[in-house]
C-alpha cells in the first residue's frame, strides 16, 4: 500500500518500480508459465496428408477419374475362354471397380476383344504405333516427353505474342477453346472438354501445328478421361502455371517458416508463414548455396548521403535553427541533421532510433539537444559542428516521448 501511495502523491522513483513490477516482471512470469506448459504439452505430429496422384489441378469428382501416365496400373491379367467347342482366345480381365487406366477398352460393361483374335484392321497400340483409331491413354508416349516440354515453351511464347495490354494470354487460351466448343469464354466450366481433334485445330488457329503423337503425348501429361476428352480449364491452368511451378506441386511436403541458418536449404516446394496465406515456392533457379550466401554479411555498405524533406506535419514545436556558423540544424525522422547551404551537403547525427520529435539549441549556437518517441525515450545532447553525443538523458521506461 505505501508503494501505491508514494506513487500517487508524485513519487516518481516509486512509480517506476511500480511500473517495472507490473509490467516487465509480470510479462516475463507469464510468458514462463506459458513455455511451461508448452513444453509439458506438445502439439501433436500430425503426419502429411498423401497427395492424390494424378494431373495437376484434376478434380476426380467432378471430373472422374484420370487416365493417362500418372496412377499406377496394375500388371493385367488374361484368362482363356472358349468361343467355340475346341476353339479358346485369350481375353484380359478387367479389374475391380472399372476398367484399368492405360489399356483395353475403357467401357467396364463391355468385354474386351481377345489378344489371340484377328486385329480387323485396328492397330495393336504399342509404342510405336500409328495411333489411328486409339484413345490417347492406350498409347505409349512417356519417351516423348522432352517433345512436350518444348511444344509448351512454344504454346507460352505464341500466347505472348498475341497478348495485348489488356488482353492476358489465359484470356486468348480460353476463347480459342471456347469458340471450338460454340461458347464464349466465360461460359466455360469445370465440365468442359475437348477431343484431340478439336485440341489440334485450336492450336494450329494459335500458330502452333501438332502431330497426333504429339497432341496424345499432350493428353497423357495434363489427363483426360475414359473417352479420350480433356477439361479445358484444367489445361489452360496448369498450362499459364509454369513448367517450373508444375514440378513443385509434386512435392507434397510444405515447409513452415524460412529456411534455416546451418540447415539445407534444399527444399524447392511450398513454403508457408503467417504474413502469406497462401504461400509461396522458391524461383524456379533456385539453388542451395544461395541461402548460404544470404546469410553472409554484403561486401557493401549502405552509406546515407542526403536527406530529403522536413518533419513539420506533426512536430510543430520549434525544430529549425541557425548555428553560429549559417548552417542550419533541423530534424527529419529519426536523423538530426545539420545542412550547409553553402556547399549543399549534410552532416547527420544517427543515434536516435525512433522518429525525433523535438529539438532545441544552446546559447551558444552549436549544441543542441533532441528528444524522441518510444517505450524507452531518451534526450540526446550533441554537438552540431562534430554531429557527436555529449550527453545521453534517459527518461525511463514508461514514457511515450519527448515533446516540447
């Protein structure tokens, strides 16, 4: 109780013991506590969700499921029937719940033609093969993928060229599309799908001819489904994403923070932290040893030259003077500064480090005195001819600043 009275009958030594107790000693016991109890309860390892395999931005609800080179197809399985006394074929089973991506027949209620009965006509689809009369899936076209990758820089590079300032190469994509499909580009949905032929003649309308290995290859890296279709939204997406973004997604582990001092920095996908929602991937040339340079020191210092404006919005106290010798003594920031009208150059006193809010000179034209804002304000005392400290005043913590 003499505490509290002492402080409020202007004790001011008293009142920052006061102060201290209620605020730094109490933070501190707080925040022990809470470290306590974290460490008594950690938070549960949650193990990584598994990423659903398939193409990038697919939506099997919506859109089924995904045919092409992304799911591990089980080895197929053959068993003999007899068409006729005597007379057996060879038939592939199909699998449980459907039809198995990558071969046969993508009709579950249909049987598939026997391996040992004539071709009619129909190619056998292996790799190789003349894709006449095939779905994209049931041909091989893994080894073409370099090929894909370079059909992709040219379909990014002739969108470029025709993007316009206000037009952006999604919006040319998405009406070629649409007009194949008889609708407007903002008509187009999740549902929407188009046959390799309609995906060829769009692109050669852009600039870009593809053969018909080449626009199954296409297919088999961005999906489609039991028919041979792919969604056009899922292309066009996946498509202005980037080749480089499109590898990230493939990892599924995202980090939480930054990379670390003394750790690999060898993580290449996600990266999440509070101030972004939705996070962000490192650049697409991204090496490790480059974090390690980040946390070295610059070769190179920043060196401040000239101060530019002067604080009289909020700091209205007298804040400008002539020394004795012309220059003028002024503050901006949390800079005191003293310029020379003659030479046009400045000399700044940099020990303050929050904004200044008021300064006042000596009798003798050439020490002057500023206070500044802050949780732990403090008056400088300093000579304007030197820019050096003669005296630190502090006023203790608790006070919000300096004014005059």
């Amino acid at each position: 109780m003499d505490q509290i009275l002492k402080a409020s009958y202007g004790d001011k030594g008293q009142r920052e013991v006061n102060q201290r107790n209620n605020t730094r000693v109490v933070s501190a016991r707080v925040e022990q506590d809470y470290q306590a109890r974290r460490a008594g309860n950690p938070p549960p390892q949650l193990p990584t969700p598994p990423r659903p395999t398939g193409p990038v931005f697919w939506n099997a609800k919506e859109q089924g499921q995904a045919y092409g080179g992304h799911a591990a197809s089980p080895g197929p399985k053959y068993t003999k029937v007899e068409i006729r006394p005597g007379v057996f074929h060879t038939v592939e089973v199909a699998p449980k719940g459907g039809p198995r991506p990558g071969a046969g027949d993508p009709s579950p209620a249909r049987a598939r033609r026997p391996s040992s009965a004539p071709v009619r006509g129909r190619p056998s689809g292996g790799q190789g093969a003349s894709p006449a009369g095939l779905l994209p899936y049931q041909m091989d076209t893994v080894q073409m993928a370099p090929v894909v990758a370079k059909l992709e820089e040219q379909m990014r590079e002739q969108l470029r060229r025709k993007a316009a300032l206000h037009i952006k190469e999604r919006t040319i994509l998405l009406r070629a599309f649409a007009k194949a499909l008889g609708k407007r580009d903002v008509e187009l949905v999740v549902g929407d799908k188009v046959v390799p032929e309609q995906f060829a003649a769009v692109w050669s309308d852009l600039g870009v001819p593809m053969t018909k290995e080449q626009v199954f290859a296409v297919y088999n890296k961005y999906g489609h489904d039991a028919k041979g279709r792919m969604p056009v939204l899922n292309f066009v997406e996946a498509l202005m994403y980037g080749a480089p973004r499109q590898l990230m997604l493939e990892n599924d582990y995202v980090q939480k923070g930054a990379y670390k001092a003394g750790q690999p920095a060898s993580h290449t996908g996600k990266i999440q932290y509070p101030q972004c929602k939705k996070g962000v991937w490192p650049p697409s040339n991204w090496t490790p040893h480059l974090a390690e340079r980040s946390a070295q020191l610059p070769d190179l210092k920043l060196k401040l030259e000239f101060v530019y404006g002067y604080d009289g919005l909020e700091a209205t106290a007298p804040n400008i003077f002539y020394t004795r010798t012309g220059e003028v003594a002024y503050h901006a920031a949390a800079v005191g500064i003293v310029y020379n009208r003659t030479t046009h150059a400045q000399r700044f006193f940099l020990e303050h480090d929050d904004d200044i809010l008021c300064m006042a000179i000596h009798p003798d034209r050439s020490t002057v005195a500023t206070g500044q804002v802050g949780k732990d304000p403090v008056v400088y005392v300093w000579d304007t001819l030197e820019c050096r400290t003669i005296k630190k005043l502090a006023q203790g913590y608790g006070n919000r600043g300096i004014t005059a």
